[in-house]
C-alpha cells in the first residue's frame, strides 16, 4: 500500500533527475579529453559511448522487466555469487573515481583563488606560494567525513537543484569568457589533431567515464510514471550528448593546445572576483554531491563487511571507521594523482565503468 502512495516523477521531473545522473564534473575534464584524444577521434568515441550506452541500458530495462530487483539482485540471479561481485566491484569503483575528481576540483580551485585573493601572483600575473595542496586534501577529510555518516541520505536531495544550478552557470560562465577569447584573439586550432597517436586512448576510457550515469537508471525506472521510459532516456542522452560535444570543440579550438591541465575551469580569468563566486559555489555543490555518489560504494562494502552482524552501537561506529576510511582514500588518490587526473579518470572508465555500463548488462541480457 505504501508504495501505492509514492507520488511518482512526471516526464519532466524524470528528464530533470536522469539529467543530473548523468552530467555532474565529467563535463568539465572532457576539453583536456579532446585535447588528448584529437578533436575528431575524441568526438567518434563520444558518439560510439552514447549508442552503446543507449543499446545496453535498454538490454538492463528488459532484464529488470522481467527479472526485478536491483542492479546486484539481476546479477545474482544470472551468475550467482560471483555476478553480485562483479557488479558490486563495478559500482563501488567507479563511484570511488567520481568522488576523487570531486576533490581534485575544490583542491585545484582553492589554491587558485586564495593566491589570486592574497595577492600572491608574480610579474607575469601567475599564482605563486600556492597553499600545500595537503592541505586543501585534509580539508576535504574534515568537511566530508560528519557528512559520509548520515544514514538517510535523502537529507541532502534538496542540494539537488542547487547542484544543476551551478553546473549551468559553470557552463554559460566558461563559454562567456571564451566567447569573447575567440573576440578578441581569434581561434587557435592550428596545431591541434584529430587524432593524437600519443594518447587516443585515454579517449576511449574517458568516453566510457562520461556517461556516468548507468547506476542510475533503474532507480529512477521504479519511481517514475512515464509509461516509455526508455525513449525518454534516449532523449536526454542526446541532448547531454549535444552540449558534449559543442561545449568541447568549442574550448578546444578556443584554447588550442593551450589546455594542459584537466579542468577546464584552469582557463577563466583567475583574477576576477566573479570566478572565485563561481569557484566557491561550485565547490560547496561537490561538497553536498559527495556523500550522495559515495553512499553506493559505502553501501556495497558495508554489505560485506558487516553481513551477518545485528544492529547495535558497535556497528554503526564500524560503518563509520569504514566510511571514514573511503574518504581517506579517495581524497588520498585524488592528491597523489594531481594533474595526471584525467589518465586517472580514463583508467576508471575502463577498468569499472565499461563494465558496469557495457559488459554486464550485455551477459545479463543474454
């Protein structure tokens, strides 16, 4: 009867909800991709990720049709034992990548503004004395462990909006400032490749890495009321797919070869007041983001470390050492890998999200 009750998504609220599972900080690492990849190389695997996206996640929503369940209960009742494992190993790694790029974003940009907000630049208008990046790290830690013991998660739905709010502005802000770049400076493609034979296939995992949001997809099937659920969801990964591509290429024959570093957001007037607002506001959207992309890998683990243990104090401090420990290490790998973190996110792609996305679904199916 209770679920009965449950007020479910309409087709709006369904395409705004599978929009945010899709679209979060990938967006703004996919520039240096194009870069690295080659601007029409970078762009096929992009197109190719999409169609295989789309054909495997509606191979899962057949699955799930007739078989029920969650994604690790499909895999148990097709493999067994080991089908929970591969799944649960899946997820809990690629939401584990997600949440370093997360920290890698508020290090690399409070660096930046507290230089440029002190005063701490050379001649040349470059950011110097910049503060130990250690240290943005263990604030991270500190921000993020109260926030990984909250058990219901639902807390924080209503960071929601404001999360889409900040991407959007993000989006329009970049574009703005390289709107007027190609103004004033015109464009600088000239020595840019359509396909970089150093390192194109970082593309191909970063492509994978993109679409991030095949977790997503049956949770939001059994709370919605649209009827053809799956035409919607093609619907909104073309669009996503859209602004993809356009935003990239955009930046790409902006910056040039300019693009070194794996944020986008590196390129913006680092003297501006109005890019530290931005900065700021985007960092406090990945702060609350976090302990919800975390809590699957969270629940994955817990689910076997804990099997078997009945509900008490002792428990639930365990869960927290747990979860304390997560945190540790993705703000850990996020420091370590620095500016190597778009390599890093390409490997995530491959190793956790092809199969998740890809891989999985297809055994399942058949």
């Amino acid at each position: 009867m209770k679920t009965a009750q449950i007020k479910k998504l309409g087709p709006w609220a369904t395409a705004f909800t599978i929009f945010k599972g899709f679209v979060c900080t990938g967006i703004l690492y996919m520039p240096i991709d194009f870069v690295n990849g080659g601007y029409v190389f970078s762009l096929i695997t992009i197109l190719m990720a999409l169609v295989l996206t789309l054909y495997c996640a509606k191979l899962l929503i057949e699955v799930h049709d007739k078989q029920g369940g969650s994604f690790s209960d499909i895999g148990k009742a097709c493999y067994g034992k080991w089908g929970k494992i591969a799944v649960d190993v899946s997820l809990a790694g690629s939401q584990m990548g997600f949440t370093c790029a997360y920290v890698y974003f508020i290090a690399t940009n409070g660096q930046s503004v507290v230089a440029y907000a002190t005063g701490n630049v050379d001649a040349d208008n470059k950011a110097i004395n910049l503060v130990n990046k250690w240290w943005f790290g263990f604030m991270c830690f500190c921000i993020y462990v109260p926030l990984v013991f909250v058990r219901k998660i639902e807390k924080f739905a209503i960071t929601h909006l404001f999360g889409d709010v900040m991407i959007i502005i993000a989006l329009l802000s970049i574009a703005s400032y390289a709107g007027v770049r190609v103004k004033n400076e015109g464009w600088n493609g000239n020595e840019l490749k359509p396909i970089n034979y150093a390192l194109f296939p970082d593309a191909i995992g970063f492509a994978v890495y993109t679409f991030e949001g095949i977790g997503v997809i049956l949770p939001i099937k059994e709370i919605t009321s649209v009827k053809n659920y799956y035409q919607l969801l093609c619907y909104v990964c073309f669009f996503i797919t859209f602004i993809y591509v356009t935003f990239s290429e955009f930046l790409v024959f902006t910056y040039g070869t300019d693009l070194t570093t794996p944020l986008i957001t590196d390129q913006l007037p680092a003297d501006s007041p109005v890019v530290w607002v931005i900065k700021i506001l985007f960092s406090f959207n990945l702060i609350f983001s976090y302990p919800l992309v975390i809590f699957p890998a969270n629940m994955v683990i817990e689910s076997y470390l804990f099997a078997g243990w009945p509900k008490s104090k002792r428990r639930q401090w365990m869960k927290n050492l747990s979860r304390t420990i997560i945190v540790a290490l993705t703000v850990v790998i996020a420091i370590l890998v620095w500016d190597k973190l778009d390599k890093f996110l390409s490997i995530t792609g491959s190793l956790f999200c092809t199969p998740i996305a890809f891989i999985l679904p297809s055994l399942f199916h058949y």
